[in-house]
C-alpha cells in the first residue's frame, strides 16, 4: 500500500475500518468462565480483550469520529464479569484496566457509580501492594517485575493515577517507592559489586535457569526498569515531584548509559542483564533485536528522552534521539517485526516515533513517520484478515486502530499514558 497524496487522511481512513470490525462486541456465553484465557480474561484485559476495544472507541467518540454507543457496548462487556483485583491484576488486566477504560472511555455522565467503585478496589490494591514492596525493601530482599513494572506492577498503577488521580497522595507515594527501588540493594556491599534496587529474583518466560538463577535486570518498558523511568519523567514533567526525584532519574540513566552498546548502526541496549553479564561486564546478547516499544531501542530511547527533559540535560536528549533516529534507518532491526501490533510490532513503533518526534529538539524524527506509517499499513494488509488478533489495545486491532487515529486527531491520545510514552497537557474530566 503506498501512502501517495495525504498519508495521515489514509491512515484515518484505515482507522476507522478497523474499528468498523470492532463494531459489536461478542455475545457472552452461558454460565461465565473463569479460565485465565476465557471469558473474564477477554473482558478485563486492556492488553487483548473489551477493555482495549472500549478505549479505541471512546477516544473515538472523544473526537467526534465514533460514538458513544459502541464504546458504551464494550464497556458492559468488559464490565459483566467479576471483578479480578487479586496478585494478576495489573494496568493491563483487571481492577485497574477497568479503572482505565472508564478513566478514558466511558460516556460522560455515564458509569459514576462503577468508577467510584473501581477506584476505591484500586486504591485498596495500591495500600496492599505499596505496603508489600516498601516491606520487601526494608528486608532487603530482591523484588519480583511484577511488583514494579508497567504490566502488572506499582508502575502501571502509578500511570493510571498520573491521568486520573494526578493530585492523589498515593501517586506520590508510589513515586517515592520508585525512588527507593532505583538504590542499590544493601546486598551490594558483599558481593562487591553494585546491585540496582530493581535486581530480580523472577525467572523470565522461556528463560535458562542457571543463566537467571543469581537475578538479573531488566531494561524494558513492559517488564523493566525503563518503565518506572518514564513514569518519574512524565510526573516530574507536569510538576508532580517527591524527594530524591532527580536522583532517582539519574541513577536509572547512568545504569543504562552502563549498558549502551554501541555498533556500526547505531547504539542499542539489551533486553535483560544477568549476574554472569554483569561480572563480565558486557551482554551476551550479540547485537540489537527487533525496534519494537516493549524492549527494542524506541522504547529504552523514548524514555530516556523524557528523562532528559525533566533533567534539562541536553546532551542526554540528544543521545537519545540519535539512538532513535540510528534504529529507524537500520533495516535489519526494522525487518525483525512480525505484526502490525502495539507491543511487539509496526503501531508501537510509529505510536512512539509519533510521541518522540513532537519532543525532538536535535533530530527531525517526525520525517520518518510518513515511511513508517507505510510500513504499518502493508504489514497490516499482509497479515489480514484478523479473525485471529484479539480486539485489545496492546495486543490486538484496537491498538493498531488507535494508534492510526492518533496521527490525524486534534484530541489528546489519553490512551497512551498506558505504554509510558506521553501525558495529556490538561487535566483529565471527572
């Protein structure tokens, strides 16, 4: 597909087909299902289920290009199960997915009772879960991702209240306890080497369990430390500020400075450091994966970005933007993409040139997004049709469409505070 005369009217036009497909959400079926992969799984879920497509929906009706009673449907879809507020429940799944879908989806006027509701499980969620990892830390014991990260952890909840709840205590709570995880971890001192307070215990999915069995750091947006960063960047960027801010930001930064790699095409970072890379000093990964916003260099490079800014550190702007500008003209990194998605694949790519370009001060990222836009579209048209993509935002059609929408709409893209890549200028409605 060529993007020939106004790319961003035909990326509108793509947008609004895909949310066509979500029109009608599915019809329940009898008696519930409690399968982690079922009913509830598709109702709650931000990331594959009603949840997402009910955002997509709302941002579309917010602009005056859907309306409110598509996204309406998908709310009562999402909202027709009981309700999961338990250790699985994250930003992305649950309480707080749902909490985020009314936040930024629902009709106005509509569903005060429900979001009072959710915002009160999710403050109970925040008390439990803030207490367990300031405990943890006085113990001085090794955290799980799940305790801080975007996904599933004090991250997300975090990016939820910045759009929500901006001037609530426990977002300033939350930003302290991300503060105290980005210092070392009192274990450093006897093994000689400098552990981060993000130092993990979990073993990742699929992972070597020798090669894991001393913990590791993770660097991503999703399961890492590049997503606390960006949070406390965007926070401090609207004023929202704790003790030892700075400091923490720093910290995170010299640690991936650390870890940088440099090649002939430019810088990129690892996905995770184990125990054995650390003593050795350098990654046993070879070179850079694929240039997605979960763990690929846009993702590390946006929120390193955002750091530089609220730093007022020009020269670590500029490093950052030129690792991006290095990886968007590396067709090796570019070819790694397998789907039109927003986390892995070719929308999270361009949702985060689209968020990096509008901040650029040293680069001109913006010229990319024409070509990008390009790629996104003929990976979609290959890959359709998508009966079997789920409807969600981070991992299904709605993403992709919302992400489309976003290149063409005057509003806010409220949504995207899920993937840490940006933060409206105003205050969110009520």
């Amino acid at each position: 597909m060529s993007l020939n005369g106004d790319w961003r009217e035909r990326a509108a036009t793509v947008a609004g087909r895909l949310a066509d497909t979500l029109s009608t959400p599915p019809a329940a079926k009898p008696g519930g299902d409690r399968a982690s992969s079922g009913q509830r799984w598709r109702g709650q879920s931000l990331a594959a289920g009603a949840a997402g497509a009910a955002v997509l929906h709302g941002i579309r009706a917010h602009a005056g290009a859907g309306d409110w009673a598509t996204a309406d449907a998908w709310l009562r879809v999402a909202t027709r199960e009981e309700l999961s507020a338990g250790p699985g429940a994250g930003l992305w799944f649950g309480a707080p997915a749902l909490a985020f879908a009314l936040a930024t989806a629902a009709p106005p006027g509509r569903y005060r009772s429900a979001r009072q509701h959710l915002d009160t499980a999710v403050a109970n969620m925040i008390e439990r879960r803030l207490a367990a990892a300031n405990g943890r830390i006085d113990a001085g014991q090794r955290p799980e991702r799940a305790e801080y990260d975007l996904v599933r952890g004090l991250t997300g909840l975090g990016a939820h209240l910045l759009t929500s709840r901006p001037d609530s205590k426990q977002l300033r709570r939350i930003l302290a306890y991300l503060v105290r995880l980005s210092e070392p971890l009192p274990t450093s001192s006897t093994i000689g080497l400098t552990l981060p307070g993000w130092w993990s215990g979990d073993l990742p999915v699929g992972a070597a369990v020798d090669a894991f069995a001393d913990g590791h750091s993770d660097l991503g947006m999703a399961h890492g430390i590049a997503g606390p960063l960006a949070l406390l960047a965007l926070a401090y960027r609207r004023g929202i500020v704790v003790p030892g801010h700075l400091d923490a930001l720093n910290r995170i930064c010299d640690w991936l400075d650390t870890w940088r790699q440099n090649s002939p095409t430019g810088p990129w970072w690892p996905e995770k450091v184990t125990f054995g890379e650390l003593t050795a000093g350098h990654p046993a990964q070879a070179g850079p994966g694929r240039a997605s916003w979960c763990y690929g260099t846009p993702g590390l490079a946006r929120a390193q970005q955002l750091a530089a800014i609220a730093l007022a550190d020009t020269g670590r702007q500029e490093r950052a933007e030129a690792a991006l500008a290095a990886c968007l003209s590396n067709s090796a990194q570019l070819a790694r993409f397998v789907d039109p998605t927003l986390c892995h694949g070719w929308a999270g790519l361009v949702a985060t040139v689209h968020r990096a370009a509008a901040d650029a001060r040293f680069h001109p990222l913006g010229n990319h997004l024409e070509t990008l836009t390009d790629q996104l579209l003929d990976n979609l048209d290959a890959t359709e049709p998508a009966s079997g993509r789920p409807p969600g935002l981070i991992e299904g059609t709605a993403g992709i469409a919302a992400v489309l929408h976003s290149l063409t709409a005057d509003t806010p893209a409220i949504w995207e505070i899920a993937l840490l890549l940006d933060l409206p200028r105003h205050k969110q409605r009520t």
